[in-house]
C-alpha cells in the first residue's frame, strides 16, 4: 500500500494571530533615523517570525500533520542592496536551532518554495546574481536549523525569455555558476505556462534534479496530456534523495480561472490522480497549495474519511488500499 502524507503552505486559518510573514518595508526602515534601532527592529520582526513559526509547528503537531511548506519571508529585507552589512543570522542562532529541534524531534518534514523573483535562468547576470543570493538565505536558514538543505527548496524553471529550448539550455548554461551546496538544495517543477513537465524532466534528468509534480499544473499547460506515461521518469528523479517524493495539488478556481488555486481541494480530482500512482511508490508526500491553507487539508481529510478506498493513519495522512 502507499502511504498518502498531506501537508500545506506557510499560513494557519486555525491558528489565530501567527503569521509567519510579518514585514517591514524598505520606506519604513528609512523613516526610522537611527540605523542601529531599524535593524533592531527588522530582527526583532524576524524573531516574531520564527517564533510564530514554533507556534505553528506545535500546532501541525497537535492536529498530527508532518508536512510544513515555511514562508520565505522568514526575515523582511534580508537581501536589500542597502543592509548588505547586515549580518541577519546572528541574532536568530537559538530561535533557528529551536525551531529546527522542534521539527526534527517530531518527524516532520519542512521545506521552502521562494518566490518568483528567484530565476536561474535568466540572462541579466544581476537577476541571476539576486536569485543565488536568496537562495543562500535559504541555505542558511535551513543550516541554522539543523536541518540538511538536500531537496528542500523547490523552484519553478524561470521565464521562458525566447524560445522554450534556449531558455531551457539557459538553464543548463547557469547551472554551472550555481554553488555546489544551493544545486544540492533544488528541485524543480513543471509551471502552468511555461515549462511544461516534458520540459522539466528534461532538466531534471540532465542534471539530477528531482522533480515535483504539479498536478494542477500540468492540467493547465501541457505537451503530452497522459502524464502517467512519464511516471516512471519522475520517479527515477528522486532516485538519489533522501526524502519521499513530494508532488503540488490544488484546484481551479473555476473553469474560467483554471489556472488559479481554489479555496479547498477537489477531493475527485486528487483521487484521479492518486487512483494511477497507486502501489508504485511506498510514500508520497502531497502539498496541498490551496487558499484556506491547513483549514483545506482538514476539509480534504474529513472527506477521505468517508472514501471505503483508504485507510486513515491519523490527522493528514492515510494509505491507499
């Protein structure tokens, strides 16, 4: 049987006044004169961050669900061309190493998607320069808890600025100037409009990269419509991790917004998918990408304890019969 773990992105619509994300904008850290009080301040944000972040992580804990997406906005202006001197980690060691215990000690497994501002493959030597940057930051954050940074972060393959293979080969050409420890760090998935999964296995396999399927996704953009015929390739991807293979679900919005996440997870869509990788893989971890955050992976959980086609493990996780 394959055991089904579900997880969700960042934010809790349970828990109340904990967000991870609280910020503070470039134009408020310049209106407070004194330099030395505004980077207090930032770190005193980032310490909140983290510790809402332990708030919701002993609350994933209580509801028994193990997958946790973390915000990469864990530290409002860690990359300002402006706070260059700003040593950010300092300040957030013994928060980082709690948090990381925490996580460690309680079997959960926690990773990062950055923003899409990160591109490694683009062609302005700056943009790419600005995306390593923020994936340092990553990588430090991940260390500072602990926790080893292999397959841990996933990006979409970048823009697609000319022809679909030469962005691909762009790509390829950047990889090289990639440090050793953040290429360790990666994994890639197929987007819904430019990179399709024919397109991201072919990066993925060509550099040894696991990859993260979005079911979603792939509905909505797509070269070959049966992905099941490339199941076996994404398997081998993740051939070398030392982690479960991890895949992206959500919903359209609509019909008409097909591309846009919906609130909840269509639990029959999900099934379709779930009914074709049944029994090829003994875990697959499943991050739900919807709007209601863990109040869909609840919703979702409460309707696959109707279904007579599983067995419920416990608060997000079941096995396929």
């Amino acid at each position: 049987m394959t055991i089904i773990r579900l997880g969700y992105v960042a934010m809790s619509m349970e828990l109340k006044n904990a967000s991870p994300s609280q910020t503070m904008t470039f134009a408020q850290f310049q209106k407070i004169e004194d330099r030395e009080a505004a980077i207090r301040k930032l770190e005193q944000i980032a310490l909140k961050n983290l510790e809402n972040t332990h708030r919701l992580l002993k609350n994933n804990f209580f509801n028994e669900v193990h997958f946790y997406r973390l915000t990469s906005r864990l530290i409002p202006l860690a990359n300002h061309e402006a706070l260059l001197d700003w040593n950010y980690m300092r300040p957030l060691k013994e928060k980082l190493q709690e948090v990381g215990e925490y996580a460690t000690k309680n079997n959960m497994r926690i990773d990062f998607h950055p923003d899409h501002f990160v591109v490694l493959n683009s062609d302005k030597r700056e943009v790419f320069t600005s995306s390593i940057k923020n994936l340092k930051m990553h990588y430090l954050l991940l260390k500072g808890m602990n926790i080893n940074p292999a397959h841990r972060c996933v990006l979409h393959v970048g823009g697609k600025y000319m022809e679909p293979e030469k962005s691909l080969e762009s790509f390829i050409d950047n990889w090289g100037d990639v440090p050793a420890g953040i290429q360790k760090m990666i994994l890639l998935e197929n987007d819904d409009k430019s990179f399709t999964l024919d397109d991201t296995l072919y990066l993925c396999e060509k550099l040894g990269i696991p990859l993260v399927f979005d079911y979603h996704h792939h509905l909505a953009h797509h070269q070959n419509e049966h992905w099941e015929e490339n199941w076996d390739r994404v398997l081998g991807t993740w051939s070398d991790s030392p982690l479960p293979i991890k895949m992206h679900i959500s919903s359209p919005k609509s019909e008409a917004e097909f591309r846009h996440h919906a609130d909840y997870v269509d639990v029959n869509m999900f099934f379709k998918f779930l009914k074709e990788i049944k029994g090829t893989i003994p875990q697959i971890d499943c991050m739900i990408e919807a709007k209601k955050k863990d109040e869909a992976l609840f919703t979702l959980m409460s309707e696959i304890k109707k279904r007579e086609d599983v067995e419920v493990i416990d608060g997000s996780s079941f096995y396929l019969k």
